[in-house]
C-alpha cells in the first residue's frame, strides 16, 4: 500500500464541509475538473456510482466507508492493472474549527505495491 495524506484547518463547521462534499453543485466550486459525480443511492457505505474527471475516463467508485460528518472513503479500482485508487476524507471539528485530512491510497489486489506497480 502507497499513501499521501495532506490536511489543513478550515474556519467551518464539520457540518458544513461534509455538505460541500456530498452536494455535487456544491464540489463543483473547488473541483472544476469534476465534470460529474453519479451516486446510485443514499451517501452511505456500500454505494456505488459513476464519476468523470475532465480529459479521463468515467471510473466507477464505491463509498467503502461512511461516517456523517466525521469520515468518508471511496474506493475505484483501475481496469486490468489489479490496483485500487482510495480516497479519504476525514473530518475533526474542535470549536467551530475543523482539521480535513485527505488522503490518497494506492492498494493493490495480490502482494505489496511495488516501484513497478506505479
């Protein structure tokens, strides 16, 4: 497993940030190179859906984990190379200021990653 996280403070609600996540019209405003974002069903884990970036293929994606307002993970695994992509999205709210942790995890389906495997 490969991983990069970043996180940074936001003067918001955790409440607040989850809603500018689960809202696409909302991501939009940040994410400009998201050109869509299908959920087929409710914002909770095990729900899968359709997302396309500009100048990429449509991935499918699954929400592996979901905790409102607290967590979110998502999951799209990239055809034929037997590796997951998995983001994180986690939120922890200290008196109206939330810390938003993102993280990014390569997993591969048999073994370890590898130099060769990126």
């Amino acid at each position: 497993m490969t991983e990069l996280t970043f996180q940074t403070k936001v003067h918001a609600t955790a409440k607040e940030i989850w809603e500018m996540y689960v809202d696409f019209n909302k991501r939009r405003q940040w994410e400009t190179d998201l050109e869509y974002m299908i959920l087929q069903g409710n914002f909770s884990t095990g729900t899968s859906g359709r997302m396309k970036l500009q100048g990429q293929p449509e991935m499918p994606y699954t929400l592996t984990t979901v905790i409102p307002y607290k967590e979110y993970w998502d999951k799209s695994e990239i055809p034929g190379m037997g590796i997951a992509i998995c983001f994180g999205h986690e939120f922890n709210e200290i008196n109206n200021e939330t810390t938003v942790k993102i993280s990014v995890r390569l997993e591969k389906e048999h073994g370890e990653m590898t130099d060769e495997d990126i």
